[in-house]
C-alpha cells in the first residue's frame, strides 16, 4: 500500500505541473492576443487621431483664406494702408480688387521688388517660405516612390500609420539601406539648398548695407550703469575703445511728460477741426459747457486759447533737463566701426551691458528702453 501511495502522488504531481504549465500557456496567449488588440486599437486611434486633425485644419485654412479673399478690398487701411496715401508709395505690383485677383501677383513678384519697396527683413521672411517649399518639392518623390512602398511591403503587417513607417520592417531586413540612401541624399539636398540661399542672402545684405541708412552707422547700447548716465561721460568712455572714431551720443529721455502734453495737443486739434467742420456745415459756432452745470462757451475759440497754452508749455519743457534713461544711441563715422562696436565687450563687470545694432527709430520701442538690468 505504501508503493501505491508512492505512485499515485507522483501520478497526481505529474498532474499538477501539467495543468499549471497548460495554465500559463493559455494566460500568455491570452495576454497576447490582449496585447495585440491593443496594440490595434491604438493604432487604428491614432489614425482616427491623424485624419481628424488634417480635416479640422483644413477646414480652419479654407475658412482662413477665404476670410482674406473677402475682407482684403473692403478693409485697406489693414491690408494696403500705403495706397490710401495722397501720393502713393511706389506698389511693386497691379492688382485688382476681385476675390482671387492678389493670387497672379503675388507669386510672380520679384526678390528686387520686394526689397526695394518693403525691406530686407521681409524679403527674408518670403524667401523662407520658398525654401521649406523648395525642401518638400525635392524630397517628396524619393519618399513617395521608394520609401513608402518599402515600409509598407516591409512584412511585419502592422496597421495604422504605423504600416507607413519604417517601423513595419523587419530588424535585419536588407531594404533597409533605402533609408539610409534617403538620409544621405535628403541631408545634402538640404545643405546645398541652404547654400545657395546663403549666397542670395549676402548679396541683398550687401545692397541692404551699402544704402547707408542713419541707423546702420550706430548701436544702442542698454543696461548703462549710473556713471555712465551722462553725455558727455559716455563720449569719453566710448572715445577710449574706439578713438576718433565717435561722431555722436544720444541719450534716451523720459519723456513722460511731454508725452502727455503732446497727447493733450493732439486731441485738441483733433477737437478743433470737427469744430470748424460743424460750422462750415451748419453755419453755426459749436458750443460746449466746461463744466457740466458751467455756462456755455465757444468751441473753437476754447480750443484756440488751450493751443496756445499747450504751446507754451511744449516750449518750456523743450528747454527742461529731463532724467536720461538707462539707454544709449552711439553713432560712429563708418559702418565697419559700428558692426565692431556691435560685436565687442564693452565692460567687463558682471552688469554687462546690452549692445546691439540700433534698429530704425520707426522700430523702436521706447518705453521698454527705460527697463533696466534688474527688471530685465
């Protein structure tokens, strides 16, 4: 009896691992599958993902450009405000005011026109924009043509996007030097595109510099310290990094207050025209209270005597010292000069100050020239 034991529970053992070994077999195709549906799901969501965004995006971009199409000659002072000048500027190109008629020109207009008539900075920005396309146009058919049929033939059968992608082929496979042909021929693609562009960009900054402008031949400098804060110390300290060579310093003011007083003429004069207008139309004299139960007084002859008042008070405060800012114009006699200038350590304290090109005074930003170091 104690054989038979012996016998049966080792029977019963075998019987045990069995099952436990049928068990997990069973989880991990279980588990598996489980992975696999995800996995499915995932990419099926993803794909959902990726044409639900190109269809809202498109949409925006047709709403967008349509918006454009229609609002582009009914609002021209936000679209082309210089064409309402009494003397035009020169326009560089002839477009009507249909819904499509700005598409012709502007993808026939030249670089030179662009440069002449709007800048080098936007110039630049539009060359860009041709660049990235240029980019596309070169590499897409590689991509169309070899590589997307090898990802999507790679044999692992994935779903998705992802049986788009180079993730679809197998770890070893031999198509994969496709890939690398591609990233070698796309890199030098790009490099030699960028050189080319380069080339372009020097000669239009070589026209761009030898305009001469005003603000070419200076830099602003920011962050003064307080000795530093003063006309004719600043000439001395710029004198000694480039001697002789210093034609002007002009230090930024706070203008606070004859900002104010021109505000004030502004809107008087302002006042005064729609007065002379109501008399001209109706052939009465305007009047006003100044005071909300004061007595009725001329507009214009009001508006007149506040002029001159105003006037007076410009003229005073044109003569007024006012606090300097802790900014700085330096003009220099030559342009190679200013860009040293604009290049160079200027001080070697840990409040290093900001030294840069001075941009056209049309572009400045005068009230944040008054932040200094500590609020920057």
């Amino acid at each position: 009896m104690d054989d038979r034991g012996d016998d049966s529970y080792g029977f019963s053992k075998r019987n045990l691992y069995e099952d436990l070994i049928k068990a997990l077999r069973a989880a991990n195709d279980s588990g598996a599958t489980t992975n696999n549906n995800t996995s499915r799901n995932v990419q099926v969501d993803s794909t959902d993902v990726f044409l639900v965004s190109l269809t809202l995006n498109a949409i925006l971009t047709l709403l967008v450009f349509a918006l454009f199409c229609l609002l582009r000659p009914r609002m021209q002072r936000l679209y082309s405000p210089r064409l309402l000048l009494i003397k035009p500027v020169s326009t560089f190109v002839k477009y009507s005011d249909s819904l499509f008629g700005w598409l012709l020109p502007a993808m026939t207009v030249t670089d030179d026109s662009i440069f002449n008539d709007i800048g080098i900075d936007a110039l630049v920005y539009i060359r860009l924009i041709k660049l990235c396309f240029k980019i596309s146009l070169v590499i897409l058919p590689y991509g169309i043509i070899v590589l997307l049929p090898l990802n999507l033939h790679g044999g692992l059968h994935l779903s998705g996007l992802d049986k788009l992608t180079m993730s679809n082929m197998h770890e070893k496979s031999t198509k994969a030097w496709a890939h690398l042909v591609g990233v070698w021929a796309y890199t030098l693609i790009i490099c030699y595109l960028l050189y080319k562009e380069w080339q372009v960009y020097l000669v239009y900054r070589r026209k761009h510099l030898a305009k001469g402008l005003p603000h070419q031949y200076a830099v602003l400098l920011r962050g003064l310290t307080s000795k530093l804060k003063n006309r004719e110390t600043l000439r001395k300290y710029a004198d000694g990094i480039f001697p002789g060579q210093v034609v002007q310093v002009i230090m930024v003011e706070n203008l606070k207050n004859w900002n104010a007083l021109v505000a004030q003429h502004d809107k008087s004069i302002l006042a005064l025209e729609k007065a002379k207008f109501k008399l001209l139309a109706n052939g009465k004299r305007p009047q006003h209270r100044v005071r909300c139960f004061g007595k009725k007084t001329d507009t214009i002859i009001f508006h007149k005597n506040n002029l001159k008042t105003l006037h007076g008070l410009l003229e005073e405060e044109i003569e007024r010292d006012r606090p300097f800012r802790p900014s700085a114009f330096i003009v220099f006699r030559s342009l190679r000069v200013a860009s040293m200038a604009a290049q160079v350590l200027w001080d070697d304290s840990v409040r290093l100050m900001n030294v840069q090109p001075a941009p056209d005074k049309h572009d400045v930003n005068w009230t944040s020239l008054s932040v200094g170091f500590v609020s920057r």
